[in-house]
C-alpha cells in the first residue's frame, strides 16, 4: 500500500479564514468511507493519518460471505472550534465546497466535534441528498437500505441513540477480550476514560455494565475521579453536547482534578477517547495501567507507545479498538443487520472478539505489538479486496 494518498483537498473559508482538508487515501469500487472530524488545530498531516486509518478499518472488517463489501479510506478535517459561534456557517461552507467529493466517492459522517444530527443538518443546507449518497450505487435496493439505516439511527437504549452506542459497545469488547485473555478478572477492575463523547460515553458504559469500576472521567472542564467508581448513568445524563459534564451532578464522593489527571490515576485500564495524540512521550511516564484502548483516532505517538510498550503496557489500537461504528454504518446499510440493537450488538460482540483475538493471537505468535499484528492483518487482507474488487 503506497504511503501517498490518492488524492488531498485543502480548502479555506472565504468568510472566515478557517481552514479544512479532504484526504482520500484509496477507494474500492470507486467510494471511500471516513468521518469528518472538526477541532482547533486540526492539520492536514492528521487528516491524512486518520485516512489511511480509515482504509485498515475496512479492510480489517472484510468477510467475503458478507453482503457489506469494504470500501476505501478517507477523512475530512475542519480547523475550527465546534463551540465557536462561526462553526456551523463553517460546516455548512466546506461541506458545500466538497460537495462533488461527497457526491461521487467520499461517505462521511460524524466524527470528533460533530454529531451526525448536525453533519444531516448542515449536509443538507448545503444541497446534499445525504453524507453517504456516494455508496447508494452499490445498493442493491437503495429505498430499502436507507430506510433500514434512518430507522435504526431512530433507535434509543435507555436514553442514548443506537448509532452512539455501536462505536463505544466495540472498545468495551476490545478490552473485555484483553482481560479475558490476560485472566484478570471483571470485577474491580479499574478505569480511566478520557472524553464522555459519542465513543468515552458508550464505552464508559459498556464497560461499567461488565463490571468494571470507572474510577475516573475527563472532559473539557477537568476530571471527575472517584476511587470508589462513578455514577456513569448519571454522568451521561448530566452531559451537553459535547461531553461536558455538568458538575451539579456529581455526588458527595466524586471530586474534581486537573484536566491530565486522567492519565495518572490509579486504573488498570486507560481509554484515550478524545483528541488524537493525547499521550506523547513526555506524560506517558505517568501512565500506570496495565492496558490502553485507543477509542479516539491516533491518541498514543509512537515514541510513546514504544516506550509503554518496554514497560509492559499493552496498547490496543484504534484501526481495531473503534472500527466498529464504521463498519455498522455498512453492515446496516448492506443489510447484514436489520435496524435492531440486539442485532448491531450480537454483530459488534461477535466480531470484535473475533478481531481482538485474532491480533491478540497474532501479536503473541510474531512476538510482535498489537499494533504491528493489526497492521500485518491487514496487509493480508488488502491483496483479496484488491482482487476481488478493485483497488485505486
């Protein structure tokens, strides 16, 4: 697989200033799948790495027997605050100036600092039929797959929305299978959650319905710690849209520290939900879990992670550890599951334990990371999708 990107965007808002980018990485039947991500200083170097992510997360999900056929990899970033008051002119700015690009080949949708209801919104502000019209040719009945996806975004488990939970339910089964195979048991075991977001909220509570104790939250506003484990259903009740925590809700145990102090507190388990390269090699010193699930894109840097790894930290990626909501997007949209969340959720368990075990597997027969395991999967798996499909 070339380290060149197929094709890359830059864009700049002629109102405000504000700069965004599109990286395709490849495509696969001509359509590529990634999220669209927004952030103060998002740059074009971390665009591109979240594409090329993108293309092992599909690539890592191929079942040849499946009716969803893994598509190429891209991203889009926009260098802007999504609390700032301009965001949404913002949005609605870039996703009209890529609007041929979301046309013919690049499905999008929410991703750090947009919700999907607001990429809907501004999508079609900008005269886009949908985020993802590019895969609706390779549908065999596209009426029935669209109406199977927007009912199963209109589905709620006790109070959050299915198309949040998916992302979230997968890095919790990531680190289930960590522990299982590691025979360290459920109970007592601590964590530590950077982001109550789409992804930090659902896994924190996948992860507490397990029976794991969440000793520790983080959000913007600083961390929520409590030795003795947080009320995590009233922490995601207490959230607005961002993931912010409305402190009001914390309970007499709960105390309130520093914004890093979610690297350093006594958890077995770290799960770096939030911004890419939260954990650099400076802080990593401070880190004393046993395991770290990599739910946001790119959150460990390499000189970081070769130096946890030395000290016996084992990381779990995040081209694995968050694959899922991609991947449920199209196996919804292909019609492996119905709109149902007994389904979405039988298929994240089944093949998130299959996926973590087979790197886990992998990693220990090569004596290898699991990032390098993963990476060595999907160099396996590119030259059948290529074959089979096409791949440029």
């Amino acid at each position: 697989m070339s380290p060149t990107p197929l094709l890359s965007v830059d864009w700049t808002d002629h109102v405000t200033g504000r700069r965004g980018h599109l990286v395709v990485d490849r495509l696969v039947r001509g359509v590529a799948s990634g999220g669209l991500r927004m952030r103060e200083g998002c740059t074009v170097a971390e665009v591109t790495g979240l594409a090329r992510g993108m293309t092992m997360k599909e690539a890592l999900h191929y079942d040849p027997e499946g009716r969803y056929v893994p598509l190429g990899g891209a991203k889009g970033g926009i260098d802007c605050d999504p609390r700032s008051p301009e965001a949404y002119g913002v949005l609605v700015r870039y996703l009209r100036a890529m609007r041929p690009y979301i046309e013919r080949f690049w499905t999008t949708g929410e991703d750090l600092g947009l919700t999907q209801d607001l990429v809907d919104r501004a999508a079609a502000e900008a005269g886009l039929v949908s985020s993802v019209q590019a895969v609706y040719p390779l549908l065999d009945d596209e009426a029935a797959a669209r109406k199977r996806l927007a009912d199963a975004f209109a589905i709620e488990v006790d109070g959050i929305g299915l198309d949040e939970l998916v992302g979230g339910l997968g890095v919790a089964e990531s680190v289930l299978v960590a522990l299982d195979r590691a025979g360290r048991a459920r109970t007592g075991t601590r964590v530590s959650v950077q982001g109550l977001g789409t992804m930090g909220g659902a896994t924190a509570r996948f992860l507490a319905r397990a029976g794991l104790r969440v000793v520790a939250v983080a959000d913007v506003r600083g961390t929520i710690v409590n030795p003795d484990g947080l009320d995590v259903e009233a922490l995601l009740a207490a959230r607005d849209a961002h993931g912010a925590v409305d402190r009001a809700a914390l309970r007499p145990g709960d105390r309130e520290e520093p914004g890093d102090a979610w690297l350093s507190v006594g958890a077995e388990v770290l799960v770096p939900a939030a911004v890419s390269y939260a954990i650099d090699a400076g802080n990593q010193e401070r880190i004393t879990a046993r395991w770290i699930a990599e739910a946001a894109n790119m959150p460990v840097l390499p000189e970081a992670e070769e130096a946890l790894v030395a000290r016996g930290v084992t990381v779990l990626p995040d081209v694995v550890v968050n694959s899922c909501t991609n991947a449920w997007w199209w196996w919804t949209l292909f019609g492996d599951v119905e709109a149902d969340a007994e389904q979405a959720f039988e298929r994240v368990r089944r093949s998130m334990r299959a996926l973590v075990g087979t790197m886990l597997d992998r990693a220990a027969a090569d004596g290898a990371s699991p990032r390098a395991a993963a990476h060595a999967l999907v160099a396996e798996r590119l030259p059948l999708i290529a074959e089979r499909y096409g791949w440029y």
